[in-house]
C-alpha cells in the first residue's frame, strides 16, 4: 500500500499486479506475435514496479538496456532512473557526472520522438538543470529560460501533475533569492534576466498542494520557508509544523 501511494504521489502510473503481469507475459512469449506487440508495455510495468519500490539500481539495469529505444515513455523514465542513480552516495564522483549527461541526452531523445510528452518535458527540465552544475553559474542561469519553458510546457500538457508545478515554484524562489553577484552575471546574459518573486513562489507552492494535497514533504517545506522570506511566521509556522510531521519515507523526506 505505501509503495502504491508513493508512486501515485509522485506522478507514476503503478500497478500492484506489475509484476504478476510481466512475469505471466513471459509465460506466453514463445508467440512473436503477441510478445513483439507488448514487449515495450511491458517493461515499463516492470519499470515502474521497481520505482515504486525503490529499486533504483534494478531499474537502471532494465531500463539502460532499452537506451537506443524509439518510444519516448522508456526513454524519460531511463532519464529519471539516471539520474536517480546518480544521487546515490555509493555512486563515484566520475559515475555521476557521466549519468548526469546521460540523463539529460535520454530526455532530449525522448522529446524529440513524442513533444507532446509531458513526462519529457519535465525531465528534460531536471536534467538540463543538473548539467549546470556541472558547467557553473553562467551556464546554469543561461539555461534558466529554457528550463522554466519545458516545466511551464509540461504544466499545459498535464495541469494536475503537482510535482512539476512544484518545480515551477522552486525555479522563482532560487531567482527570488538570488545573491547580488548571480544577478550581475543575469543582466550580462539578457537584456532582460529572469527573475521572480516569493509571492509568485507562494503561488506556485499552493497551487502544487492544491492539485495533490500533502504529495511531497519538500513543498510543504518551502511552503514555510517562502511565508518566512515573507515574514509572516504564522502561516510558516503551519506549514513547518506539516512538513516536520510528514512520514519519513525516503532519504529525501529525513532531510526535509
């Protein structure tokens, strides 16, 4: 039940019967017929057992192989497990790097195949992102236009997926609060460099909520810390309070 919840939670299409399915098909794969029609269905309901279960190195396994894949819901998932797999800590500097490109190329393919795949758009988005760290500052809020676009595309293709209205939010609290010499490097880059404010943030982070309320510790988190920058500790203090009772589940939710 709680693998179920935090796959919807998160966005992904989890069936508990994942692998009963896959391994039942595997039973009649003798046909070539009928194995050669579902084989890509298949193993993304094999895929998305493993995510739902946390099996991130597994599902790398499954996914790379499929790498050189024309159909774009294999590939921006290999671009999430990728880059899940880089934000191991057993993963070496060297390994990471290299998955984080990786990522990013597995993204690009798959909107290239399907533009109209909001999934695509968003990863796409978290990638490009990633390999800014990567490649410093002037590149990483160089990127910043383009990144906001494929959240804002993948928002119009699916408007209840709360995790990339989320994002959305943390893109205009990272400008909102962008130290003096960031801003610099911004009015070098643009005529007109990105910016936003805490309110628009606080827009975005409720607006996450309310598409799926209590999804995802992080957004009650910078609920508070954007009524904080605000100050209005009241409204911070609730949001606080919710994020601190949260249910830790995963690593990203004891740090929050």
């Amino acid at each position: 039940t709680q693998v179920l919840r935090k796959g919807l939670q998160r966005g992904v299409v989890l069936s508990t019967g994942s692998f009963l399915v896959y391994e039942a098909h595997k039973l009649i794969s003798g046909f070539a017929e009928v194995h050669a029609s579902f084989k890509v269905e298949d193993v993304i309901e094999q895929a998305d057992y493993l995510y739902g279960s946390g099996e991130t190195e597994k599902l790398y396994r499954l996914l790379v192989q499929h790498k050189n894949s024309d159909d774009a819901e294999l590939l921006w998932r290999l671009a999430r497990s990728s880059r899940d797999l880089a934000q191991l800590g057993s993963t070496s500097a060297e390994e990471k790097r290299q998955l984080t490109y990786d990522s990013l190329e597995y993204a690009k393919k798959a909107l290239e195949i399907n533009e109209s795949n909001f999934a695509a758009h968003k990863w796409y988005g978290i990638c490009l992102s990633d390999v800014g760290d990567y490649e410093g500052i002037k590149t990483k809020i160089g990127n910043a236009i383009v990144i906001k676009e494929h959240f804002q595309r993948a928002i119009e293709l699916n408007p209840k997926d709360a995790t990339t209205i989320h994002l959305i939010g943390i893109w205009c609290y990272s400008f909102a609060e962008m130290p003096w010499y960031q801003r610099k490097i911004a009015a070098t880059l643009f005529a007109t460099p990105p910016t936003s404010t805490f309110q628009e943030a606080l827009r975005y982070f409720h607006m996450a909520e309310e598409a799926d309320p209590n999804f995802y510790s992080k957004n009650l988190l910078f609920l508070g810390k954007t009524y904080l920058k605000l100050n209005n500790k009241k409204m911070a203090l609730l949001w606080l309070s919710k994020a601190k009772e949260y249910p830790a589940q995963t690593e990203e939710d004891k740090q929050v």
